[in-house]
C-alpha cells in the first residue's frame, strides 16, 4: 500500500480513532481475561482470534494517525517530520506504509492460518 492510499483510509477513519483504540484495548483485556478464565482449548481458539480483532484495528490506528492528510504525523506539515529533507520525508512515509502493510497482512492474514494449523 502506498502512502496516498493509506492517506485515504486515514482521512475516512480519522473521526472512529478513539473508538479504533477502544477496540483494541477491549480486545486485548477480553483476551486476557479468556487466557486466565476459559479451559485450555478455549485459549487456544482465541489465541487464532487475537491477530485480527487486536491488530486490525490497532493497524487502522496507526495510519490515521501517521498518514492522515492535515493533521498526520508523517505529513510534510508535521513538526519533527516537516523539519526533514522532503526526500528523506518520502523515504520515511514509504517505509511506514511497508511497515504497517507487512504488520497488517500478517497479523490479519497470517496469524489465523498459524494458529489454526497448529489445532
């Protein structure tokens, strides 16, 4: 995914952030609470759960806040990324969409196949 396109998902998303966090925080205490709580075969189901309903929107998150067109932290307006070379600001902006394209692909693709395969 490029930089514009993650730009776009971001400006969609920006006004959900909060409940994108919320989400994700939710997700992860009623993931513990399954490891402490539920029987082992259980835990081990939601472990399969845990990439996507954490990371999916932990991954949304992260690209409205770092590609966001006016108020993103990875935008050339922004204060410590603004103050760099605007070839360095591309580089920079390019390696987080890898990133975070990489982070998402395997924690919403790869992870469930895993976990599921190793049942």
């Amino acid at each position: 995914m490029s930089p514009a396109f993650l730009s776009s998902i971001a400006s969609r998303w920006f006004v959900h952030r909060w409940q994108l966090l919320g989400v994700s925080v939710a997700s992860m205490a009623l993931v513990f609470a399954t490891f402490r709580l539920a029987p082992p075969n259980l835990a081990f189901v939601a472990t399969a759960l845990t990439g996507p309903v954490i990371a999916g929107p932990w991954a949304l998150l992260c690209a409205c806040i770092w590609f966001h067109p006016e108020r993103g932290n990875l935008q050339p307006r922004s204060k410590i990324v603004g103050k760099l070379p605007p070839n360095l600001q591309a580089g920079i902006r390019w390696y987080a969409a890898l990133v975070l394209t990489l982070f998402t692909v395997a924690a919403v693709a790869v992870w469930p196949v895993l976990s599921l395969s190793w049942l």
